[in-house]
C-alpha cells in the first residue's frame, strides 16, 4: 500500500517542497495511521485498508485519464462551427417603461460561412436520364395536341345505367325473330339450316370432311336430300341462290335437286385420276329446279337462257364450275366447288 503514495512528480517551484501532491491525500495519511496503529486491531485495519484501496484506485484512474492523448482538434470544424455573433436586443424608444415581460436570449445570426459548408457537404439531386427528359417533353407536347381531349377520356369511366332506354316491343319482337331463325342454323348463317355431324375421316388418302355439316336447306329453298359438305360450300351456295338463283325466277324457286354431294371417288370416276373435290366435302351437284308451281327444270333438257345466266353467275362465288359444254362429263349438271386455285377460279 505505501507504493500508492509514492510520489509521480516532485512538487517544483518550491523551497522545502519535498512530499508529492499524493503525499498529501486522505489516502495516504490513512496509510499512515494505520501503521502506527498496534496490532491488536488487525480487523479494523483490514476495514481501513480495503476502504482505502478503492479511493487510490479512483485516484490512479483520473490521473490516468488527465495523462491520457486527447484527439486532435480538426480545423475544417473549427473554421466552419463559428461563434455565432449575437445579435443585439432592440433598443427600448424613449419616453416607454420597460415591462415586466422578462426579454427573450439574443438570436443568433446564421453565419455564411457555415450555411455555405452545409450546402457543399449536402447531397444534390441526380439529372434525370436523356431519355426520360425526352419522353415527357413528348408527352406534353401529346397533351396539347389539337384534338386530344384527356379529360374527355377519363370522364368515361362510369355508364349510367338509368340513362339506358329499355328495349321496346318491336325490338323484343325483333330479337325474338332472330333467336328463331337461328334455330337449325349452321355455320353461322341464319339461312343455312341443317346439322353439325362428326368428323369424316376415310383409309383412302386425301377423302375425308374435317369439319362437316349436313345441309337440309338454305335461303329458304330446301335441298332435294341433306348434303354433307363443308362450311365453305353451304355458305356459297346460300350466297348463290340468295343472290342469284331466286331473283332469276321472280322469287318461285322451292326446292334444288341434289345429284352429288361427298363422296370419296377420283375426278370424273375415272381410275387413277386424283381425288375429287367431292371426296374432301368441297363440292356439290345440282341437276334441276323445282319451282313453287311445281315445274322442274332440269340441266340436261332445260339449258335455257335463265339457267345459263345463273350457272355463270356463279363464277367467283365458287372456285370451280362445270355445266354443259365444259368436258363432257357435266352435262346434266352443274359443277360447283370451292377448292383453292392459284390462278384464281376456274369456269369452264
């Protein structure tokens, strides 16, 4: 314990000053005390001691932390942090007694100096890309365009529906008609009445209707026997007799009389020929007409001028017709198919 108070300095500057300043503590005098003290009291000398102990602890550790390196004081700081000038409080006017409210502390005035470093040291915004300043620079110049009303857009969010009129009796009776005469339509044509039938499929290559439907009539005018076709020739033949066949006989055409539908043959029935267009559901045969008094006019006897005026009205409306006079093959009937030809149709 008596190393505690060895001196660390000697005092200077003064005659006879031969203690240190931890020679004139309470510790140490304690210390001394104690050694003077007989040795019948060893546990009150215990007590003092540890008492001791601590407050020498306490009094090495600040003269530690008096001896410590203290850091650096940095000028950027001590330039930018000014004293702040005070600024004066206002001068009472004469002929006024002061009141009793006590007078706010003096506001201090911002130093330039200081705001011009904060700034610097600031973050600043990033420019916006090129391509974004030229995008919206489009988009106002869109904005102002003659004829473009935005507002006009985003007013049309919401229908009333109490402005929507209730359909009348006539279109009731209207749409009522069109639901029925959609009843027994194929292909998507009111007029074109028949059925849907599965796919035709044939071991003979190339035969064989995909999609194949079975014509009972069409335009009102009823087929001699249902015809299974495709859609492409039920809706060509609908066009033709609405069209053209039924305006040519005053509106008394009743009925079609079917000579050949689909069936998987070559062309003509001739052996090795290619398969015909019969044999793909892409063609039909028609060999009379029947009117609404019940004269029949068929293709063989009656090649009069009506029926060669429909049979070449009917080029482009189909892709291919064959009558009298074409090969010798057709000339008891009319031809008509819609196969796809490169060169256009062909109408012989």
């Amino acid at each position: 314990m008596a190393s505690i108070c060895t001196p660390i300095s000697p005092a200077r500057g003064k005659s006879g000053a031969g203690s240190s300043r931890l020679d004139r503590t309470p510790q140490c005098r304690i210390l001394a005390a104690l050694a003077r003290r007989p040795r019948a009291s060893d546990p009150v000398r215990l007590v003092l001691a540890a008492g001791l102990l601590c407050l020498a602890g306490m009094a090495v550790g600040q003269t530690v932390v008096d001896r410590s390196p203290r850091p650096l004081e940095n000028p950027r700081l001590s330039t930018a942090i000014a004293a702040p000038e005070a600024v004066a409080p206002a001068a009472v006017p004469d002929g006024e007694e002061a009141t009793g409210a006590e007078t706010p502390p003096p506001v201090a005035a911002p130093d330039p100096a200081v705001e011009g470093s904060v700034l610097a040291s600031s973050l600043r915004p990033v420019a916006r890309p090129s391509a974004l300043a030229e995008r919206l620079a489009s988009l106002r110049a869109a904005s102002n365009a003659p004829g473009l009303d935005l507002s006009a857009s985003q007013a049309e969010g919401e229908v009333d529906l109490a402005a929507v009129a209730p359909p009348t009796r006539k279109e009731k009776r209207r749409k009522k008609r069109e639901a029925a005469s959609m009843e027994g339509a194929v292909c998507g044509v009111a007029s074109i009445k028949g059925e849907e039938i599965p796919p035709i499929g044939s071991k003979v290559g190339g035969c064989g209707v995909p999609e194949a439907v079975k014509v009972t009539s069409v335009a009102g005018v009823r087929l001699s026997q249902a015809a299974t076709v495709d859609c492409s020739v039920a809706q060509a033949l609908n066009t033709w007799v609405q069209d053209v066949a039924q305006p040519a006989f005053d509106g008394r055409l009743s009925e079609l009389r079917i000579a050949a539908h689909y069936i998987c043959r070559s062309r003509n029935n001739v052996k090795g020929a290619k398969i015909s267009e019969h044999g793909k559901g892409r063609a039909i045969d028609i060999s009379a007409f029947v009117l609404s008094d019940g004269k029949v006019l068929t293709v063989q006897d009656n090649y009069n001028r009506t029926l060669r005026r429909i049979y070449k009205a009917a080029c482009g409306i189909f892709k291919t017709t064959l009558g009298p006079g074409s090969d010798g093959y057709h000339e008891d009937h009319f031809h008509f198919d819609t196969s796809a030809r490169s060169g256009g149709a062909f109408c012989r």
